[in-house]
C-alpha cells in the first residue's frame, strides 16, 4: 500500500502533463481575442501627452469612425507598422494614439523621430486602458465607428493590406 502512495504523484504529473499537452495541441495560437468588438469604447479619461490634462476618450473620437492605435517606443514592431500609420493619416484616417506602458518624454521623441500620424495623443501610463480594451500586446488597432461601437480589432503591426482591411470595415 505503501509503495502505491510513493508512486501516486508521479502518476499525477504524468496526467497533468497529459492533460496540458492535449489541449494545447488542440489550441489555435493565432486566435487573438476580440471580447471587445461589438461594444461601445471604455468610458475613460486618459491624459494628453502635451500636457497632461485628461481626455475623455468617447469626446476624442469627434463622432466620426476612427482607429485607435495603441503604440510604444519600445516596441520594435510599433516601429515597423509606424510608415503604415503615417500613410492612413496623409490619406486623412483619423487615428487617436495611445502611448501604452510608456513615459510621455520617451513617447515625443519616437514620434519626433518617425512622423506623428495621430490626430489625439493620448497616455496610458499604467495600462488600465489596455486592459479595458482587452490589449494583449502593442501593437494594436481598432476600428470605432462614428456611434462610439468598437467594430474591430487588428493585433500586431498593420501592413498596408490589413490598414485597407481594418478601415474598409467602418461602413
């Protein structure tokens, strides 16, 4: 009886591991969550990277369709979607930036140094507003439409397919 007790978490390690390999063989990794797309924006308040002064989101959106783009310096990706984003602001998208676990000084000078697509600079210091949104990581992009309803989301760098894709969804 002894000896069945000595072996019993062995047999449990070796059946959790068994368990977690099955289910991850039977998970999709590309599956990005969009718990959010269907329902309206966070009602937030975030600060201005200018100044600091808060910015009620559903007031930055203008009551017209827009993306909302949380970005970062430090992330290299944010670099390599920043010449999509600079081409949707000179074809006249307007895009509210959210600078995402980022200091403002850090933030004005990437944007210093690679263009400043975004009509709304606004920061999010902490990442409440990233997680509101269901952010799993930067970069991401989301289509508003003009009513304040998320109507959908793009994880990870934009190409200039997925910009014409995500935008072409606001009608």
């Amino acid at each position: 009886m002894s000896r069945w007790l000595a072996i019993l978490p062995l047999v449990a390690l070796v059946a959790l591991g068994l368990l977690f390999g099955l289910y991850s063989l039977n998970r999709d990794p590309q599956v990005q969550p969009d718990a959010m797309v269907g329902k309206p924006v966070p009602a937030l308040a975030l600060p201005a990277l200018a100044d600091g002064r808060p910015v009620a989101l559903a007031e930055a959106l203008g009551g017209q369709p827009v993306l909302v783009n949380f970005f970062a310096s430090w992330c290299p990706p944010c670099e390599v979607e920043h010449p999509v984003l600079m081409e949707l602001e000179a074809a006249g998208v307007p895009i509210i930036g959210v600078a995402y676990k980022d200091a403002p000084p850090n933030t004005q000078a990437f944007l210093a140094r690679l263009g400043d697509p975004f009509a709304t600079h606004l920061v999010d210091r902490d990442g409440r507003a990233g997680v509101e949104f269901g952010v799993t990581g930067v970069p991401e992009t989301y289509l508003v439409g003009a009513d304040g309803t998320i109507l959908a989301k793009h994880a990870g760098p934009l190409s200039a397919e997925d910009a014409a894709a995500l935008w072409g969804k606001r009608e």
